[in-house]
C-alpha cells in the first residue's frame, strides 16, 4: 500500500476544506492500480499559508469527475474527516515535505518521504485520541 497527498485549495475549488463532507477526493491524474492505497488531504488556507490536515482514508472507488475540470472522483474507506483540522506549519518534517510536493502544485502525487508519511500517522494519531477524549468527557 502507498501514501499519496491532495491537496486542496479553498481559493481554486470554491469552498473551505471544513465544508468536505465525506471520504473523496478529485483529481486530474490516473489512479489505475491505486486502490486500497492511502490518500492524506491537505488543505491551505489564508496568507501566509498554513496547511491542515482535513482527511485521510484508503481508495475504495474511482468513479468518473461530475466536475468539468477534473478526471476522476476517488472516494474512500476506512478514514477519517478531521474537525477541528490540526495545523501542520510548525510540525518539523513539514517544510521540507512541501517542497518535496512542489508545494502541492503536483496535484495527486506519492509520498516517499518516509519521515512525512510517519509524521503525518502521528498528527492522526494524536488528533484521534484527542477527539476521542474530549468526546468522552462530553458524554458524562
């Protein structure tokens, strides 16, 4: 299974990352032979930048774009919409991942930094435990 990034620009799409309501994606590129891989969505807002993750999941369809400007809609398993979306400027591999990207200008593109595709499991992580605690302590 491979990592691959999307990103996604409010300015360009016509609506804010936080208004993604389910597990898909749009792209310009091929996704044959992609399926169960995993695509981390990234979202930048404002000026200067700063960079969030909205969403993780594993391809489980790709479907023909009701979008003129794309090819495919690729919609997922297994993931999940994060909200709040956790910052990713500060986090130490990041800036160097970003211009691995060419700073996300490649569309969807593979990860092979193996230090982002770990840090990105760890902004996952922690943003899961912490939602789920705070859920917790909300239901008492």
């Amino acid at each position: 299974m491979s990592d691959y990034v999307v990103y996604h620009k409010a300015e360009k799409m016509g609506y804010p990352a936080l208004d993604i309501g389910n597990l898909a994606i749009y792209t310009k590129k091929s996704t044959d032979g992609k399926s169960g891989s995993r695509i981390w969505l990234i979202a930048g807002e404002e000026s200067p930048r700063k960079y969030y993750l909205r969403a993780t999941f594993l391809i489980g369809n790709v479907e023909p774009s009701d979008k003129p400007e794309f090819i495919s809609r690729v919609t997922g398993t297994d993931g999940q919409l994060l909200d709040p979306m956790p910052q990713l400027n500060s986090e130490e591999w990041f800036s160097e991942f970003v211009e691995e990207q060419g700073r996300f200008a490649f569309g969807f593109n593979k990860i092979n930094n193996h230090e982002a595709k770990e840090g990105l499991r760890k902004v996952l992580l922690l943003n899961t435990l912490r939602c789920s605690v705070t859920k917790a302590y909300a239901s008492e």
